[in-house]
C-alpha cells in the first residue's frame, strides 16, 4: 500500500514544479528510438522512450558486441518526469527529473545471467525481475536510487538526454550524449 502513495505524492510535487517551469520546454510527447546501436562501455545498447504528458518508460535492450546478435539484458524502467527552465550550464538544454515507479530487469541470455552472477546477483533467464528494495549488479532499487537528475534537448528533430557517464542519481549532468533518439 505504501508503495503505492509514493508515485502519487511526486506526481503531486511534481505537478506544483512543473507550474514554475518555464512555458517553453520542448515538446517530447511520443514513441523515440535509438538510430542504432550505441556504444556504453564494452555493451551496446539500444533505447526505446515512451513520453506522454506527466509520464516515461524506457527499454533498454544491452548486447554484447557491436552487431546486437549476443543479447545480455532487457531493462524496463519509468514514472513520472517534470521539465523545468533553461539549463545554466548547457546551451539548448533544459534541466530535468526522471523519478521512477517501476524498475525491471531480465536476463537475455546465459552472457547475461553469468554477467549479473559475477556482480552478486541471481536472474532466471527470461525472466523479469522487480528491483525495488535491493538492486541487481550495477542497477540499483528504488529504493536505494529513485530517479536521476537530467538534461533534455530537441534539436532538428532528434531527442538528446544528458550524458551517462556521472551518478545522475545524485548530480545533474554537465553535458548531452551524443547519441540522439529518432521518433518512430
């Protein structure tokens, strides 16, 4: 029960900053997809965004080479967000919120299930696993992470969100990715 009230009380603190927000943040509403793989560390990755109005999902398909023919995992995470004023710090950003209400994970392969094994954690392959008081390797719970602090930009069309390589559960940041989404 008590998880429940949670996503209804952000969306109540929300819904009171997004009325301070500047009237002219970027129309995000829609389907956006990776253009193709995209490099993170030694996965690549593809990621598949789902925006409406208040709300946000994201699958998040990791491979292990740089074809996306060895599969590793599958992470589904989402909620509520809220665009705020102009970045200070990144031309043509604005600042963002990704809390999250959901956060899953499955493993896509054996790779997948020995790679989360090596970190500590056990996944049933094809099987999709909650995090929510503990986390899995290197994706924490909600309760340990609730959402990140971001940036969001739309230029010619294409969707950028910050760069990934900091803590965006703790600090916003300081520049955008260079892989952009594409709507569907």
């Amino acid at each position: 029960m008590k998880l429940r009230l949670l996503p209804l009380l952000l969306q109540f603190c929300l819904s009171i900053a997004a009325t301070s927000a500047s009237a002219q943040t970027p129309d995000v509403v829609g389907q956006w997809r990776s253009r193709g793989l995209e490099a993170a560390g030694p996965m690549h990755v593809t990621r598949a965004f789902t925006l409406t109005d208040t709300e946000w999902t994201v699958v998040f398909h990791a491979f292990g080479d740089a074809q996306g023919m060895q599969p590793l995992f599958t992470l589904n995470v989402g909620g509520i967000y809220v665009i705020g004023a102009a970045s200070a710090k990144v031309s043509g950003a604005y600042d963002a919120v990704f809390p999250a209400n959901h956060r899953h994970i499955t493993a896509d392969s054996d790779q997948g299930v020995a790679m989360f094994a090596g970190m500590g954690c056990r996944l049933n392959k094809g099987e999709e696993t909650a995090l929510i008081q503990r986390g899995c390797g290197f994706v924490p719970g909600l309760m340990n992470a609730m959402g990140e602090y971001d940036l969001v930009a739309l230029k010619d069309g294409q969707l950028f969100f910050g760069d990934r390589s900091g803590d965006l559960t703790k600090l916003r940041p300081a520049f955008l990715t260079t892989y952009p989404l594409v709507r569907k």
